[in-house]
C-alpha cells in the first residue's frame, strides 16, 4: 500500500478517500477480487453478520499489517474466543532496520500478543536486534504534516518496505503451497549493515500455559507462560523433589488486555531458602542481574513476579495471600505469583487495585 499513486483517470483522489479504498482499487485492478471495509476492527469483530462475512473471505487465513497495537490486541483478545481464522501479522519496527512476521498457532495458541512478547525476547539475544528493535532511537517520532498537524509515526523508504515485503510476500507463498505449520511462527528480519539485504530467522514457537489470575471481578488477568519457562519450572521442581523451590518471572505486560505475559526465568538467589513447607527467595546478586537483564531489552522485558512449588496438590497458602499483598502495596505495577503443584499451575495476582484468590489453569 505504501507505493498508491493515481495510475488512471478512474482512480480515486488519494487525498478524499480512504485508504481501504485506494488499496481495494489498485488490487481490482490486478483482476484481484478484494473487499474494502472502513471500520474499527472492534466493530468488525463485534457484530455477528461482519464477523461472519469476515471469516469467509479469510477462511484460509486473516492478515494483519495494520502496525497498529490497538489491532493485535482486538485480534489476541478475539481469535480463540470468537474463533477467528489463524492470523498472520507483518509489521516493521526501527525505522524499517528490523522487520516482524508471525504466525499464530492452531486454536490461537500462541496468540497474537504472546507471538510479540516471544519476539521482544527474540530481539533482546542479540545486541544489534535489540538496538535496531528497542532502544529509544527505535521508537516512534512524531512527524510533521501540514499547518500544525503531526503523526506518531516513522519515516521508511519505499525501498525498505519493499526488502520486508518481498520476504513475507515469500513467506506468505510458503504457506499456500505447503500448509500452514501446526506451530505458531516468529520471523525476524534484520537488514544487513550495507542495506542491501535482510538476514532473517524462523522461530518456532509452542502454545503457551494460561493461567487465570482472579483479581476483582471487573478487571480479571491472565498469566501467559512460554513453553521454554515451563520445561525450565518442571526441571526445577525435579531437581529439588523434597523442598519447594522457585525464582523471578521475566517478561512484560499488557494492561489493555490483563495480560502477563513471561518469557524468561531468572535462577533464585544462592541464599534463597528451600524447605518442605516454604521457599524464601533470596535477594543475593538479584538487583544487579535485574537490572543487567533489563538493559538486554531496554526495559520492555522486565520482573513481574514470581513463582514457586509446592509439594502437595491444592491452592494457594495463606502465607502466598500474604507474600501476594507485601508485593501489591510496593509496586508500581501488576505482578503474578505463579505457583506450581502436582496437579497443575495456579496463581495469584499482586495488583494495587486489590489481591484475591487463584483460579486453576485454564
């Protein structure tokens, strides 16, 4: 859509109609069939007859390059719920030096949110991604337009728009031809220093653990736990079999959604304290590991609670109750008590806005 002139008379005005349109007119054009809607994806996704109409034009697939993270979270908060087509989402990011494809999994696990949250670990491997990705010289500008008017936005050439296009268009080919894959998908493209290429890299990702966290009845929360911090959880819990052990959820969160989505797990303390009945997180060398993680991703992966076992089946202790409020009265921000047990995950959310029980693992 970026490369829209007028090609003839009958095209429409760009400067008096929207840009649906002017896309739908370029498409039909290509004797492509395409369908121009002018809405809020909310209202889309909210009415059963354009939801309806919706899914049989992109029964195989639905694709978002909105760049718009109003959009992904109507898509996360909606596709298993409303049972939306799986989605595929291409987006650039720092001035076009890093592109971002993904692929939701069967049954929108992962979905949406918990593809971008698994991508922001991604970036925060390599120093050049996270840089290109998520230093503050990455981040959006307003741009100037007209008497006063202005945009958060970024400036891309043409030329880049269409290096990442052209991979995703291949991308998007791929999966025609051979089936989409029964995992979800993170594609990261990173143009080479000369500008001249993109090196990219396919991650597989696996369906995320949800986890209800009930806080109030109104605002309820969902822990989001990456397959790779499960498997770490689980050889914890084995390799302390007779005491309970536990350690530092890492990852980010997403308030317009209630979602606490972790990535990342860091090791408890060396004077952490593990017995039959208790685990007490240490505090030894903690800060400074925090903090250094933290600048591996420029702050938008951070600490947002904490987990531990427990050696026998039920919920929470009153103790957890108590740890849970300790943390809710010195935070800026939601944080989980993730809690494994013999028959499953539960939790329990330390919020300001107020501490309540658990509920099992959806």
């Amino acid at each position: 859509r970026h490369a829209l002139t007028p090609a003839d008379a009958d095209a429409p005005n760009l400067l008096l109609v929207l840009k649906a349109s002017a896309v739908q007119h370029e498409i039909t054009r290509l004797q492509q069939r395409a369908v121009a809607w002018s809405m809020p994806v909310e209202m889309v996704l909210g009415e059963a007859d354009k939801r309806a109409k919706l899914c049989k034009l992109a029964d195989w697939l639905m694709v978002n390059t909105t760049a718009s993270v109003q959009v992904r979270n109507a898509l996360a908060d909606s596709g298993q719920r409303l049972a939306l087509p799986r989605i595929a989402e291409g987006a650039l990011l720092g001035a076009g030096r890093v592109g971002y494809w993904a692929l939701t999994g069967p049954d929108h696990n992962p979905d949406s949110g918990e593809l971008f949250a698994h991508a922001t670990y991604l970036f925060g491997e390599t120093r050049k991604a996270a840089e290109a990705a998520l230093s503050v010289a990455a981040q959006l500008d307003i741009i100037q337009t007209g008497m006063g008017c202005g945009s958060e936005t970024m400036l891309v050439s043409d030329a880049t728009i269409t290096q990442h296009a052209a991979a995703m268009t291949t991308s998007l080919l791929r999966f025609h031809e051979e089936g989409l894959p029964q995992t979800g998908q993170v594609c990261i493209g990173l143009q080479t220093g000369d500008r001249m290429g993109i090196e990219g890299s396919t991650h597989a990702v696996a369906p995320f653990e949800r986890v209800s966290l009930e806080g109030d009845d109104t605002n309820p929360w969902t822990l989001h736990v990456s397959a790779s911090v499960v498997e770490r959880i689980e050889a914890d819990v084995r390799a302390h079999p007779t005491t309970e052990t536990g350690g530092v959820l890492w990852g980010c969160i997403n308030e317009a959604l209630g979602a606490i989505y972790i990535v990342d797990l860091l090791d408890a303390p060396p004077d952490s304290k593990r017995t039959a009945a208790t685990f007490e997180l240490g505090t030894q060398g903690l800060e400074v590991v925090k903090h250094k993680r933290a600048e591996q991703t420029h702050g938008h992966l951070h600490c947002v609670g904490t987990w531990h076992s427990h050696l026998v089946p039920g919920g929470p202790s009153g103790q957890d109750h108590q740890v849970a409020r300790t943390i809710a009265d010195s935070s800026s921000h939601a944080n989980a008590l993730l809690i494994w047990t013999p028959n499953g995950f539960c939790g329990l959310l330390a919020d300001a806005a107020g501490v309540n029980h658990s509920m099992p693992r959806a």
